[in-house]
C-alpha cells in the first residue's frame, strides 16, 4: 500500500496516458478557491437554517440524536446549485481524456458524508459498473469539500490498474440492516494480491477521476469529524438512467 497526493500535468496527453494506465488520475488544485468556498458556504447556510448548527458539526450531531433528519436533510441538501454547478464543470474532463467535444449526459451529482467512526457507510472495495448497468462509459468525479482527505479520516483507495480487467461479477454483502450495500468482486483476495492499493490523500481543490471498472473503496473514518467529498457520475453513452435510479432509491449508498 502506497500513499499518493494530487499533482500537476503540464499536457492533456500525459493526463489521458496516466489515466488509461492506472484508470485514476488525482489533479492537484484543479477547483480554483473561490468555488470551493461557495459550496462550503452553501452547505454550512443550509444545515444551520434547520438546526442552529454549521455543516459539519450538524452532521455529527444528527448522527448521533436524529439520524431521520440527517438522511433527510443530506437529501436535499445535495441539489444545492453551487454542488452542481461544479460538478457538472469538472464533468468537461471528459472532452481531455477523450481528446474531442463529447455529449455529456449527468448520471448523479451530490455528496458523500463519510461519517466518523460509523462503519454503515464504509464501502468495501467494489466497481462504480456494477452499481450503474449498461453504460458503456462512467467517468467518476471526486473531491473533499471542507478539509484534507487522509488515512486518518477514512480518505478512499483504489487498487491501481484493476479496471483492465472489465466488468466482474459479484458478492452483495451488507454490513447491518441499515447500512450501504457492497457489491465485492468475486475473487477480491487474490485481486488485492496482484495489484498494489493506493491510498489518495487529498487537499481541498484536489479532484480525482475514475473509471467505472476501477475497484476502489473507503476507508473507515478514526477521526472526529465528517469527511464530505463532492461526487459526479457522468456518460457520453445512452446507458440504463432508469435502473440506477431504482437501485439508488432502494438503498441508503449516498449518504
């Protein structure tokens, strides 16, 4: 296991070989500031409006004494207009990695929590493909809203280079009743021995993008603090929009 930061590309060239080559690529300080800081500002206005309490510290909170309102609020929180504004911004990474102009359809924008120290929201490794049927392409867009993305506080990792080996079949396995639904690749151990597990550290402006086929995970948050990361689920294929939105409705994965 090896830790990586975000880094600058001098060519979209080198951005596209990295990409196709590992099927992740971490830019560093690619979401200039001033966006971040209307997200951060959106969302703290919007928890505080309904529980006298910033971003953060009201999901902590909720978590512990309402965790109905926390889903609830969480919710419609993530229709906010600066979330998807910028999402839908970086979803024009696609005409680089593509080198051309490209129809770019919205597969899901919002929001993760990472909850501290919950295990119900911790995913296990899994492709983005087997949540989201029938698109022949998914580029996935993640990035931390408040602060830094560490092993500490549960940041994601990936297993670099695994979405070479295409769409695999499954194990559906649920921590708890109430918790997210993992969908592990069948032969996962022996996956994890082949190919090397990159932990992504990532500071406020950061953004990774993934392949749909990478098997990646989150890691269980030590910290004391939420870890939101915005998220962006994007096609230029005329894929199943209507099985992803069943599957998403009947579980609680987004939280």
């Amino acid at each position: 296991m090896k830790i990586s930061k975000a880094k600058k590309f001098k060519k979209n060239s080198d951005i596209r070989k990295f990409y196709n080559e590992n099927g992740w690529i971490s830019l560093k300080n690619y979401i200039k500031k001033e966006e971040m800081i209307s997200i951060q500002k959106d969302l703290d206005n919007f928890y505080f409006l309904h529980t006298k309490k910033r971003c953060l510290n009201a999901m902590v909170y909720l978590n512990k004494n309402n965790k109905k309102l926390l889903h609830k609020l969480h919710t419609v929180s993530k229709k906010i207009n600066s979330i998807k504004k910028l999402v839908n911004k970086l979803s024009e990474f696609q005409k680089i990695l593509f080198n051309k102009n490209t129809t770019v359809l919205e597969i899901y924008v919002g929001y993760m929590i990472s909850l501290p120290k919950d295990k119900r929201l911790v995913y296990n490794f899994h492709q983005e493909s087997n949540y989201m049927k029938d698109f022949k392409d998914i580029l996935n867009i993640h990035f931390p809203i408040f602060h830094q993305s560490n092993v500490g506080n549960g940041t994601m990792s990936v297993l670099s280079k695994t979405h070479k080996l295409g769409n695999l079949n499954y194990t559906k396995k649920r921590y708890s009743n109430n918790s997210v639904t993992d969908l592990i690749p069948s032969g996962i151990e022996q996956i994890k021995e082949k190919y090397e597990e990159v932990v992504l550290e990532l500071n406020v402006g950061d953004v990774v993008y993934f392949h749909k086929n990478l098997i990646h995970k989150s890691n269980f948050n030590y910290s004391n603090v939420c870890r939101p990361v915005g998220i962006g689920r994007f096609t230029n294929s005329f894929g199943n929009f209507k099985t992803f939105g069943n599957f998403k409705a009947s579980t609680p994965q987004e939280l």
